[in-house]
C-alpha cells in the first residue's frame, strides 16, 4: 500500500470510492445501451 494514503480508514473509504465509481459506471453504460431505465 502507498505511503501517503496514511491510516487503514483512508484506504476504506477509497476502496468505497472506487467501488461507488465503478457501479456509477455500470448503470450509465446500462442506461446508454437501454438495458435498464432508471434515468427515464
């Protein structure tokens, strides 16, 4: 793990950050290939 990250809760709440991303990433693609209509 990098340095600069410092304490564990830090590299937690990253780790929800990237998870968050990514199932936003998920429904925009679904949303684009009108698999899903959350938006509509």
């Amino acid at each position: 793990m990098p340095r600069f990250l410092g304490s564990k809760s830090h590299i937690f709440w990253w780790d929800v950050l990237v998870l968050i991303v990514l199932a936003l990433v998920v429904v925009l693609v679904l949303e684009l290939t009108g698999t899903t209509h959350i938006f509509t």
